[in-house]
C-alpha cells in the first residue's frame, strides 16, 4: 500500500472537473489517500513540506503546468514520485510524460510503478520542468495569467479552446500589434556565433513542445543532460508570423537562417535594456531580473511516465468489481 496526496488546483484550466475526490478514490481504493485543495502557492509548499516529512510515496499534481512547476519545487533528489494528473490548459509537462487526461491510464501507470528520472532546468535557482523564455512568449504567458484571473469570460473560452489558447492569443498580439523586439546578450559555450541579438523571442526548452501545440524542439528530451536553446532573428513581422504559423502546422523549419538552435547545459541571459526582462516558465512568470543563469540539473526529478514498453494489466474502479454472490 502507498501513501498518496493529491494536490487539486480547482483554477487551472479546466478546472479539474474530471477528478473529484470520489471519482479518484475509485481508482485508487487500495492506497493510504489524502486530498489537499491550497488555495494559494504559499499554502500549497507549506504543506508539501508537511508531507514531504512523513516521507508520502506519492504527490499527485491534479492540474496543469503551473501546478507541476510549484510542487517539482521540493521534489528535487527525492524518492517522492510525482504524478501529473492533466487538467490545466495546455499539460505541457504531462504530455512530454505520455500522460493524458484519462484517469484509467493514469491508474494502469500507477499500478505499473513505472517512472522515470527527468532532468530540471534552473532558472536563477528556481526549477522549471517544461519549457520557457523571454519575449513574445513571456508577454502572452503574463497575458493569459491576468485575464483568466480577472475575467471569468477569459476563463470560459480558454477552457472551450483548450491548447489554441496561447497559440490564439499569439497571433491576435501578432497581427494588431508592432513586432516587439529584445536586445538580449545570449551567453553560452555551446552558442553558435551569438552574441549580442535584437529578438523577439527566445525559448530554453526540456522537452519538444511548448503550449501543447508549438512543436519548437522535436529532438529535445528531457532525460539526456542537455536543454535546447532556440532563438529567433525575426525583425519583420510579416516574416515572424508566416514563421509562427508553420511552426504550428509542422514544428520548427530546419532551413530557416532566421532561427538558431542549439543544445547546452549552460545558458546566461542578459536583457541591454534599462529595465529588467519578464521570463516565463512552465507557463508561469519568474521573478523579473536583470540577467537570468540557466542551467541544467540531470534525472533531478522522479516522475511517473507512460512507457511504450510497459505491459499493462486491466485495471478497475469500484463500480465495475462484482458483487460476490
């Protein structure tokens, strides 16, 4: 039997409608369960750390990328596993993990005890799992977080759009808006011949895909010591739009020479501005700074993980075991 707690954040995306405490007790009927709903992100480490010390088996992430981020904060070097149960709006992280949001494969996953160690990604010392950066993306990221706290409307059509979400807004911002470009010094010894650039955008990637539908690092993984760096040249926008939009369809070009990708376990960013620079992470802001030390933390993280080699036995809920007769 092991011990579970799942971590319910009823303000993601989707609101976690699927998992109520009865439909998740369901599935895992034979295990030592808890249930927390922290209403804030203080609340929610002080009691990870409550759990933490009666040394729990599991912490269930019931929510989305953001969810996942503020809980891999204390699971770092940790037998603790942690199990992402989507129900946020773009589940970046879940996907990378082949997990989705049907709680009878997240069951068939947990009763197989198949897990992985991943690799985390710092960010001035704060842990990010998925995908992030400055620019552009950072905007949108801090765009879509204001209205879906401020605007239940918002809120609504993010969770009939889902995934297009980020992508929708990316574009609108796009199209009705002047390019908005980033002097940035890109510091790495893995950097192909950068420098000081003038950007738009510039994403440090864990894994292949970023808002569940801009495929912006097809060979990256997350398992491998290493973390992609993409950076965009884009000055006009009419270009930079028609890039976006094929990134969307098909993932990155591999001919653009407006586009520069490489892979590193080192990364400095330092904004030419007079202000500091916004950075987002797993869908969140970061706390602004005038320069930001990426580095990579290699198989930091014990995640649960659905893997193409695991044989999976049926699995069932109380209401489907028979009565004995």
């Amino acid at each position: 039997m092991a011990s579970i707690v799942f971590y319910h954040n009823a303000k993601a995306g989707r609101g976690g409608v699927p998992y109520s405490e009865a439909n998740l007790r369901k599935f895992f009927f034979r295990h030592d369960m808890r249930f927390r709903r922290p209403s804030t992100r203080d609340e929610l480490l002080t009691s990870l750390d409550e759990d933490l010390a009666g040394n729990v088996d599991y912490i269930f992430s019931v929510g989305g990328d953001g969810t996942a981020n503020t809980i891999a904060q204390k699971l770092l070097h940790r037998d603790t596993r942690l199990m992402v149960i989507p129900s946020g709006t773009a589940n970046d992280f879940a996907g990378a993990l082949g997990l989705t949001p049907n709680i009878r494969k997240i069951a068939q996953v947990f009763h197989a005890q198949q897990s992985r160690l991943v690799d985390v990604i710092t960010v001035n010392g704060r842990a990010m799992v998925s995908n992030g950066g400055i620019g552009i993306a950072a905007d949108v990221a801090a765009e879509v977080n204001a209205k879906r706290a401020s605007n239940p409307l918002f809120k609504t059509m993010m969770r009939t759009l889902g995934k297009d979400t980020y992508g929708f807004l990316l574009m609108q911002n796009l199209v009705t808006r002047p390019l908005p470009l980033y002097p940035v010094r890109i510091e790495s010894p893995d950097a192909p011949g950068l420098d000081e650039v003038s950007t738009p955008l510039v994403l440090v990637n864990n894994q292949a895909m970023l808002g569940g539908k801009f495929r912006v690092a097809p060979n990256t993984r997350n398992d491998d010591g290493l973390f992609n760096v993409t950076v965009f040249l884009h000055r006009d926008k009419t270009r930079f739009i028609q890039t976006v939009a094929r990134v969307l369809r098909t993932g990155v070009p591999d001919n653009d020479p407006l586009i520069v990708s490489f892979e590193t376990n080192k990364l400095r960013l330092t904004p030419l501005t007079h202000r500091p620079m916004e950075f987002f992470g797993d869908g969140e802001q970061f706390q602004t700074a005038e320069s930001y030390e990426v580095e990579i933390i290699p198989r930091a993280l014990r995640a649960c993980a659905m893997e193409e080699h695991t044989l999976f036995c049926a699995g069932y809920g109380l209401e489907e075991i028979p009565k004995l007769q």
